[in-house]
C-alpha cells in the first residue's frame, strides 16, 4: 500500500481544502513544457553539431537540463524554488550559443514564466482576500454559514 502524505493523514471528514497556489501551478506548467522543448532541442543541437562537439555531452547535458526543469517543480514550494527557476530560463537563454532559434525559444519561455509568476502571485493574493472575507462573513452570520 501506498504511503500517505501528511496532508492525507490528518485529513478528517468535512474539513475544507487548503487552496493550491495558482503561482505554484502556472509555474510548474511552464517547466513542464520547457522540459519537452530542451529535449527535443537537444535531439536538434546534437542532430546539426555532433561532429562538433561531443555526442555524449550534447545528450547529457541536454537530458540532464530536462530532468532538473522537471525536478525543479517539486521545490518551488521553497523560498528559493523560484529563483532556481529563474537560473534555469537563462540556461535556456544561453542554449541560443549552440542553436541561435533557442534564443527566441528561451526568451519566450522566460516572458511566459513572468507572467505565470506575477500573474499567479496577483490571483494568490485575491484568492487569500476572499477567503479571508468569507471566514469574516462566516463568523459575524453562524446561522447562515451552519446551513
């Protein structure tokens, strides 16, 4: 059997979810599709300059960038998971020296991955106001909030 998280062992019946971050989520999403486009980047780069360089150091770091993109999504919760986000747009950034399209690649996913942050950061506060206000509302009406 599967071991439970924490958050499963003390759940009890009729208890209310903690709401998800939506900047946890659009962020996790952004390097999501980033771990897709850096592997199949690579398979481009080593594809037109395997004679170049090292066909073992072309995949590797290409896969291992992958897999750090994919594995970043589990610290975002972190105080530094969002700037180790940030290094990793401009690893991406930097690709455009072996394959120029990666520039445009790269600076595209860094403008997305800003927008998810500010974006989810501005929801995660109106989100945290409503709940705060209806919390507010619950305690001065019981007898509404009971029905």
């Amino acid at each position: 059997m599967a071991r439970l998280t924490k958050a499963q062992r003390e759940w009890r019946p009729g208890m209310p979810r903690k709401r998800r971050s939506i900047k946890i989520m659009f962020a996790s999403t952004v390097l999501l599709l980033e771990a897709f486009v850096v592997f199949f980047g690579t398979l481009v780069i080593f594809g037109l300059r395997r004679d170049e360089l090292s066909p073992a150091l072309i995949l590797g770091s290409g896969v291992a960038l992958s897999l750090l993109l994919v594995l970043t999504c589990a610290v975002l919760t972190r105080p530094w998971g969002i700037a180790v986000g940030w290094v990793l747009q401009l690893a991406i950034i930097a690709a455009g020296f072996l394959e120029p399209t990666m520039f445009l690649v790269g600076i595209a996913f860094a403008l997305t991955w800003l927008y998810g942050i500010r974006t989810g950061r501005r929801l995660d506060r109106e989100n945290a106001e409503r709940d705060r206000a209806q919390a507010e509302w619950e305690r001065e009406h019981p007898e509404a909030a009971a029905e």
